[in-house]
C-alpha cells in the first residue's frame, strides 16, 4: 500500500489515536523512481479500530507487513551554491571518467577466496570489433571496482593520507603516537572514521583478493606487536585493504612494486627495501605527482618507523607468518598489466607491454572500449 506524503501525515496522526506507533525502518526507491518511506508499527495495545480510514493500515502493521509512503524529497536549487556549474557529487565524477573496459562475461567466487570477474572483448557484438568473434582475456581479473565504493575509498584514503603527509613534513607532531596510548587513541579515531565511510563496502572475508588477505594478517599482527589493542588493528587493518580492494590503481601498483624486494630482502633490512621501492615508483609513474606524494608520505613514515628497534622486530615477526608471494603480482595480473598504460609496470614501457600483449593474441587482442558519464545500474 502506497501513500502520499499528505495521506502519510493524516494517517500517522490518526494511527497513533488508535493505539499504534509507526516506526520508520528503511527508505526505498520505486519502480516511479520516488523514494518510498518503509513503517513497522509498534502496537501499543489492541484497540477497536474505529476510525475506517486506519483499519487497513492497523491491520497491515499488526501482521509486520510494510506499508510504503511515497514523498519527493527537496533539495536546494544549483543556482544558490558558489560553484553552480561545477556542483557534482564525488560519486558523479567517478563514474564520469573516461574508462577503458570490457565486456563482463561471468563473476566467480571460487573456494579459496576472491572474487574473479571473467572479463571479453566487444568483438562478439555484431556492431563493433569483427562482429561476432568470441574474444575473451586470457586471465580473468582479480575484484570488481564499482563506482560506489570507489568514492568512499577515495574519500577515507584522502582522510588518511593527508594526516601522514602532515606527519612526514612535521615529525615532532607524530610524537604522541610512539605511546601507546597516542596510539591506540588516535587509530581508533580513524578507525570509526573509516567504519562510517566504508563499512558499507566491507567484503566477507574471505572475499577479498589474495593479496588484500595477505596484508590484512600482516597489519594486524604488526599493529598488536608495536602495542595496538587487537579490535583496534582489525579494524585499521580491514579499512586499509578495503582502500586496496576497490582502487584497481592502487592494487596493481602495491601488486607490481611488491615485486621489487622479496621477503629475505625486506627482513634483512626493511628501510632500505622502502626506499627502493619508492624509487621504482618516481621512475615508473613520474607523471601522476599527486600518487607519488602520497606513496612517498606512506614510505617515508614507514622508513622512520624502522629506526625504532620495537617496530623493526614487529615488522620482521608480521613479515615471518605471511605468504609474502601473495601480495606480489603473479603471472595473471602481469597479463592485465600489458594491457595498462600511464605506468611502466615491471619497469617496462607501455609500448613494448602492449606488443606482448599483442602477441599474446595473435595480433587481435579482445577490443576494449573508452566510456565516460556512464550510469550506474544494479
């Protein structure tokens, strides 16, 4: 049963008249494309519904049924913001920019975690490519970036990489957190900080990608080890590879500089493994300065950290227990870089990646497409 926003209104006085307390419980969008306004009710007692207008209503809520009231929300006209042409949501931009992607030919959920999306080219579409060749990449892919949860991650990991880089250019000022207290106080902040962003988009565990999985367990035994209370490290631990999961650029980069160093090198001494790392990146993405400042705030602390002889035995302690090959690329993911340009994966230029790639294919690689202002569905 669905009601206008004034039908709504004189039956929510009239209801509760008659003994029953609405209780709103949910907002949906109809089919018309209105936003719905989902009641329970809780029934106060068992009145004699006298009043006729209420009878079906009383009657629906006593039997837990959901009882919709149709409205139109308001919302403030552009023209009084100082950026009228320029207002847009976050999310809009995201979905705005210009993508290359392929077709999804199925999603799989295999038992030993992660998700794979079954990625082929637009060749079997009779308008495009060679119309109606089946084409599809030879590796499937690791997730499933979507808009969505793209904007949160980009939203928590602005939140977080502002205050390292502050930190990086003021070191005195990250002081307090070598106690624990600081510590604890100030990842947990950012822990209820990151839960309000991206607890929507949190994955069953074992859901993640392996390299995500990998990383979790390091964080959270590093974390404990240097004295962080153990909700307090799951949580940090599960917003960080959250960020990882749904940002295809972060992941690959993390994937592809993880092979750089290896697990002996890293434990043998960790600093130096860092700052090679950060070189591998000025050298393969030297355009995107913004991705850099942010790499190089995460590594510089990272590097300070591993002066500190409590921090340098809990990083060799996380470093021990992991699979450290699951947070290097592997032979799949090396596939999807060749396809990938904007940064010198492996070392190697986009052009000589993109002639393995062809060569791979025989000199007909799946035809991908370039989309932007694309819409959202589900």
């Amino acid at each position: 049963m669905k009601f206008t926003q004034e039908e709504l209104y004189r039956i929510y006085q009239l209801a509760q008249n008659q003994g029953v307390e609405p209780l709103l419980t949910d907002v949906e969008k109809l089919e018309d494309g209105h936003l719905g306004l989902v009641f329970r009710a809780k029934i106060k007692d068992d009145p004699e519904v006298k009043n006729a207008e209420t009878v079906n209503y009383i009657e629906q809520v006593k039997r837990g049924e959901k009882v919709q009231a149709q409205m139109d929300v308001p919302i403030l006209p552009d023209s009084i913001f100082q950026a009228a042409n320029e207002k847009q949501s976050h999310l809009e931009r995201t979905v705005q920019e210009t993508t290359y992607i392929f077709k999804l030919d199925k999603f799989e959920f295999p038992e030993e975690g992660g998700i794979l999306c079954y990625l082929k080219g637009w060749d079997d579409d009779p308008n495009f490519g060679n119309g109606g060749k089946y084409n599809p990449l030879k590796y499937p892919r690791k997730g499933f970036p979507q808009p969505e949860p793209l904007s949160a991650c980009n939203l928590a990991k602005r939140v977080l990489i502002c205050q390292l880089k502050y930190f990086a250019a003021h070191p005195v000022s990250a002081l307090p957190l070598l106690t624990k207290k600081g510590l604890n106080k100030w990842l947990d902040e950012n822990g209820r900080i990151f839960g309000s962003i991206l607890s929507p988009f949190y994955l069953a565990d074992n859901r993640y990608m392996k390299c995500c999985r990998a990383l979790r367990e390091f964080l959270i035994i590093f974390l404990q080890e240097i004295g962080v209370k153990k909700p307090i490290a799951e949580t940090i631990a599960q917003a960080i590879i959250t960020m990882i999961e749904w940002d295809t650029a972060y992941s690959y980069r993390i994937r592809d500089l993880a092979t750089v160093t290896n697990k002996e090198l890293l434990s043998e001494n960790p600093g130096r493994e860092f700052k090679k790392i950060m070189d591998a990146l000025m050298d393969r993405d030297p355009i995107r300065h913004e991705l850099q400042g942010k790499f190089r705030a995460v590594f510089t602390m990272a590097v300070w950290a591993m002066y500190i002889p409590k921090y340098r035995r809990a990083f060799r302690k996380a470093l021990e227990v992991i699979d450290f090959t699951m947070v290097q690329a592997d032979e799949a993911d090396w596939y999807h870089m060749l396809g990938m340009t904007g940064y010198k994966f492996g070392g190697v230029p986009d052009e000589e990646r993109a002639r393995e790639y062809f060569r791979l294919h025989d000199g007909r690689p799946p035809l991908g497409m370039y989309v932007s202002n694309a819409s959202i569905s589900k």
